[in-house]
C-alpha cells in the first residue's frame, strides 16, 4: 500500500479518519501529533515554551521519519505550513483532504483549550482557515468533504477514491 497522509485543518478529524483508515486498509498507523508529544512533550507547552518555530521543526522532524509505504498517517492541521512538508508527502505517498466547513469545525472544537493557534479572536480564527484551506486543495490528490458526516461515511468515501 502507498502510505496515506490525511491533511486537513484542526477538527476535521484525521485522527479519528486515519485510525478508521488503518482499521480497514492495514499496514502501520500514525500521527505526526502524537509522535511530537511522545518526543517532545505536550504541544501547547511546546508552543508556550519554546514557540511555533520549534515545534514546526518537530513536527518535520516526524513527518521525515514516515518515510517508505503501509503507513497511514494523520498530520497535524499546520504540516503544510512548510512547503517543504507538502513535497515530501507528495512525493512519498498520497495526500488525502479532510475539507471541513469553517462553521462545522467552530462547533466541533468550541474552545478547545488544547489547541493553541485556536486560541485566536474570530477573525485571526477565519484568516488562518481561508489561507490553509487554498494550501491543502491543492495539495490534495483526493478531498473528501466531512460536514455532517459520520468518520466512517468518509472512510467509504476515501476508500472509493482509492479504488
Ligand atoms: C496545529 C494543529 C494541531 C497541532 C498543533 C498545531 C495547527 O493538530 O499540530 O496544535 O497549526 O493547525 P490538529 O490538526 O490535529 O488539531
């Protein structure tokens, strides 16, 4: 199997998609969040500590290390801030998008106090939305919508994308 990535911004639902993923498709799964707070520590410390720069540089340090194929792999909503994460994954597997309505993800996430760049006035909130939503269209070699869907209608729906 080619390894998977799953972008898309923060609630779309990549974790809860990938792992859903990985159940039906097999082979090793992973989330680049995960592997940062395994290494690293807890992200909003990070973010408080040591800022966004250094926890982007970790978060590439993990996505390197999904390198090779059979893996399923759940970024975190900001992997494509660096274009250089946008090629590696382009040209190690297939980038998979969890495209989410900004209102969608506003009900999802209420105010998750976990999610630093979250934690933003409304404005700043829509900004960050507009801009990364361009980045992962056209990035994405499928997109799948997930508004006022179950996870497991968007596993049917990437799964029919890949076939
Ligand atoms: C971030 C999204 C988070 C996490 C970090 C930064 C972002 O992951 O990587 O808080 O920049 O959008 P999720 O997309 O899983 O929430």
């Amino acid at each position: 199997m080619q390894t998977l990535y799953l972008i898309g911004f923060m609630g779309s639902g990549k974790s809860t998609v990938g792992k859903l993923l990985h159940d039906k498709l097999g082979g090793l799964y992973l989330d680049t969040d995960e592997m940062v707070v395994e290494k690293y520590g807890e992200i909003a410390t990070i973010f408080e500590q040591k800022g966004e720069k250094q926890f982007r540089d970790y978060e590439t340090e993990m996505l390197r290390e999904t390198a090779g194929e059979n893996f399923v792999v759940s970024t975190g909503g900001g992997i494509i801030e660096r274009r250089e994460n946008g090629k590696f994954m382009k040209s190690n597997g297939l980038v998979i998008y969890l495209d989410t309505s900004f209102d969608e993800i506003e009900s999802r996430l209420g105010s998750d106090p976990t999610r630093p760049l979250w934690r933003k006035n409304d404005l700043e909130k829509q900004r960050l939305y507009q801009r990364r939503n361009k980045l992962y269209s056209e990035l994405a070699d499928i997109t799948v919508v997930t508004d006022h869907k179950s996870p497991h209608i968007a596993v049917k729906g990437i799964i029919g994308q890949l076939q």
